[in-house]
C-alpha cells in the first residue's frame, strides 16, 4: 500500500493594529477535492500536492484556511479549525502529516498560534507521525512550533517565489522519516530585532540570504530558515530568527542556528531604511522618469526600458493594512503626473457606483480614506468610467497559476491619469489587474501600486526604477511608532542599545 500524507494548514499573518477581528468567514477554505485542484499551482498547498504526486504517495486533504493579513483571530474561529484538522487525522489515519503555515498567527488569547496548533496536534498523534511544515519567512518563528515538528522550511525569497518549493521540500522529508527512520532536530535562535520588509532581490536581503544558504551545505544539515519576522504584531516572541534542521544532531544545528543569528546581528544597520514620504517619492519618480526619456538609466533594476514603479509599502493589504489610503495617490495627483496610472485602491462603494453607472458614465466620488485618519482623507473626483471588470484574474509572477478575486472592477479616469478601483482587499502582485481593465504598463511613463515587495516578482524585469513610498499607514517602515506592550525586552531598531548574545 502507498505512503499517504495529510496535508492541513492554518496560515493567516495576523496585524493586532488592525482594529477589526479576523473571523472564520473572513478565511477561504480547501478541503477535498478543492485542495488537491491546487495542483500546478506555485503555491505552497499546490507544491505539497504536487509533490506526494511526484513522490507517488496519495496526498490526504483535511483543511486548510487562509485569509488576508487582516486583525487578530477570533478564538472559535481558529479552535474550531484546530479541531478539524485533529479530527480529520484521527480520522483519516495517515502515515505523514505536512502542514501549510505562516509563522504569524495570532488568534485572541494564543498570540503563539502555530505553536499552540503543532503542541495540539502532537497531542492528539505522539512522537510516532512525522510532521513537516513549510512557512511564510515572516513568521515569528518560536522554539514550541519547533519542537512538535520534524522540520522547518521557511520559504527564502521575499517576493515569496519559491513557496511551492518549500512545501515539496517538507513533503519529501517527511517521505525520509517514515521510510527511513530517520531522526530530525530543529532549533531556533530569535534576534531581539524588528526587520522592515526587505526583498531578497536587493542587498542587503540577497547577500545575507547567500550567506545563509551556504551553511545549508554541511553534512548533516537539512534546512537553514531565516524567518525575517512580523514586526506588525505585538506579541511577546516578535522578531528574527534563524531556525535550523539537522539529521538527529541537536548540538549541530544549534551552533549553527547561532553563529548565523551573530552574523544577522552583525549586519543590522545595513537593513534600516530610508523611507520617502508621498510627495518625496513622487518628485524622485519625475527625476527618473526624466533619465529615462533621454536614454539614461541610472539605477534601473531591470534589464529593459519601461515605466518607473512607485510602490505605497505603508498601505500594504498584505501585512494588513486597508489599501484605501489617499497618500501617493493625492501626490501624483497634485503633481500634474501625465503618462501615469494607479492600481489600485480599494473602495468597494467607489467600484459599486461606477458599476451601477456603467462605461462612459462621469460619476461624482469620494474614493479612498474610509478606513481611519492615518492612511489619509477620501479624494473629491470627478471621474470618467472608461472599463469595467468582474475582478477575477489568474496570478502571473509569484503564486503563479493561482486565482484571485478582487471583486469589481473600475478603471477610472480623472485629472489625467488612471485610476483602478478593486472591491476587496489585496496588494498588487503584477500587470493582470491592470490588464484586465485594458491599461498596458510598458505603454505608462509611471505605474503606482500597494505592495512592499511582493509586487516586484511581476515588475523588477519590466521597470526601469522602483521607487519606495512611505507614507503614513500601518505597515510602514518606520515600525518604532508601533506601541509594544507585550514584549518586555528591548528591540532594535526602537531601543538602538539593544543587546543579542545566542544562547
């Protein structure tokens, strides 16, 4: 009979400053068939079934649940997932266990969410099942989520490109043990450090990140995971960590995990970031923009002439933020941008009216800022329905071949620029928003958009420069201004006397 693995995740990315809970009917939810028609996907429940296919053991569907990086969980709606997924072991019986998760769980009363599941679920099966786990690099990775699992495989890149590959790499693992007895060891070292997003594109990211994987290549040693961490959340164990997977030598992977976390340590004051407010951005873009019209690319990320990208990191829908902020959108505007296109905002009633108006219509709006204050006040426009969406489009770059509802579609038009309105919240990951409502990017002198860095696995190869707005917003780089009431020790860069010894 062939090997069968579960295969069960619960991955949320949990900002307690949002001020509305994550409820259960805020998570999309595979069970079943529904799970395995991720196949061929690059995502990280898609990369674990293709790889029991691959391996020639049946994958076993239980649950997994997912949803925006969104407020702190409501507790029945993540006990109620626990025990779905201890049932359906229990009922199912496997001989594996792989579970999809992101690091960064908090549910309202368990801030150690993934630690709490994993400590659940060895509960309920003992030391004898293997169990795996793939994460999401800014997991706030503990040493309790270590202990019940067998290994640790955070995804490396940041845009997250290689999720599905991670996943099959804890898929094929746990084929190891339970075929061949072998014995595992996972240890974590946590830096009292806050990381901003920093991509893996660029340095400092790329080169620590080399440096990381070069100790993967020692004899005995599975996986090295630098967890970057969430510092959007208040939670006693925020920050850093490297965790290391060993073959059963626990003295190993703890010299290890700790001469890198030194290294890490060594190297921080490369990683703090020089942010640039809305209308900064927008005068660096002009300047850009400029070079290039005249042939010169100073600084270009890419290996093509095309449009200069300025990304809003501080209204991030994927660490939680609204994505309705007015920031950068207000500056383009008021400096007279031509050439330019925005996408996108999220306002649902905005999209709503522009629906209910229908192409060609001129409609009177108050787009954006309904969220709260800090993200900006709406903008007052009146604006020209030019296409009309239904918001369900097939991702390209990263998590490519996966679907994604934005709900309804508007592209408008006003004072001379593009302006694309979505229904739900999301970040732009690349150009299929924009294609769906007919605007060609490489055509645009400037392509604004919300995202931190995910956005650049569809936009690095076809900018010309990138440039970083840092407005205001809740996932700002600036994340000294986050109050910390759950940690108790200093963190660097909020207390710059912070001090890290591994042990």
């Amino acid at each position: 009979m062939s090997m069968r693995i579960a295969i069960a995740g619960i991955s949320h990315e949990t900002n307690t400053y949002c001020k509305a809970p994550t409820t259960a009917a805020d998570f999309y939810q595979l069970r079943g068939s529904r799970l395995l028609e991720t196949s061929g996907q690059e995502s990280d429940v898609g990369g674990a079934v293709d790889a029991c296919l691959a391996e020639g053991v049946e994958p076993v569907p239980l649950l997994f649940a997912s949803a925006q990086p969104s407020g702190t969980i409501d507790p029945d709606a993540y006990l109620s997932f626990r025990e779905e997924i201890i049932t359906g072991l229990r009922r199912e019986q496997p001989d594996a266990l792989m579970l999809c998760l992101h690091g960064a769980g908090v549910a309202e009363g368990i801030e150690d969410l993934e630690g709490d599941l994993v400590a659940a679920i060895r509960r309920e099966v003992g030391n004898r099942l293997p169990i795996t786990a793939s994460f999401d690099l800014h997991g706030n990775i503990t040493q309790r989520m270590a202990d019940g699992l067998n290994g640790v495989f955070a995804c490396h890149h940041y845009p997250h490109i290689d999720l599905h590959a991670r996943a099959a790499e804890a898929v094929r693992l746990a084929i190891r043990i339970f075929r061949h007895d072998l014995r595992t060891s996972v240890r974590v070292i946590r830096l009292p450090m806050l990381l901003p997003t920093s991509t893996t594109y660029l340095d400092p990211g790329r080169s620590m990140l080399e440096h990381m994987l070069a100790a993967e290549k020692a004899a005995g040693v599975i996986d090295v995971s630098w967890f970057h961490g969430f510092p959007y959340t208040d939670v006693a164990h925020v920050g850093c960590s490297v965790a290391v997977t060993t073959e059963a030598d626990a003295e190993q992977a703890q010299r290890i995990a700790g001469e890198l976390a030194e290294y890490l340590w060594a190297q921080r004051e490369q990683f703090r970031p020089q942010s640039l407010s809305a209308a900064e951005a927008v005068a660096a873009a002009q300047v850009l923009a400029g070079k290039r019209r005249t042939g010169r690319r100073d600084g270009a990320p890419g290996s093509r002439v095309g449009p200069v990208v300025i990304h809003e990191t501080s209204d991030n829908c994927g660490g939680g933020a609204p994505g309705d902020g007015t920031h950068l959108l207000r500056a383009m505007l008021e400096a007279g941008l031509s050439g330019a296109c925005f996408g996108f905002i999220v306002d649902p009633e905005v999209a709503a009216i522009a629906h209910r108006a229908g192409t060609g219509a001129t409609v009177q709006i108050e787009l954006g800022g309904k969220y709260d204050d800090l993200h900006g006040a709406p903008l007052t426009l009146n604006a020209y329905v030019k296409a009309l969406h239904d918001g369900r489009i097939r991702l390209q770059a990263m998590f490519k071949g996966s679907p994604l509802n934005l709900g309804p579609l508007a592209r408008l038009q006003a004072q001379g620029m593009d302006i694309i309105v979505a229904s739900r919240r999301s970040q732009t990951f690349d150009r299929e928003p924009f294609l769906a409502v007919g605007i060609d990017v490489e055509q645009q002198q400037y392509v604004a958009l919300k995202s931190s860095n995910h956005f650049r696995a569809g936009f690095q190869e076809l900018a010309s420069a990138i440039v970083t707005a840092d407005p205001p917003g809740l996932t700002t780089h600036h994340i000294e201004v986050f109050p910390r009431l759950r940690t108790q020790e200093p963190l660097w860069p909020t207390d710059p006397d912070t001090r890290f010894a591994p042990h």
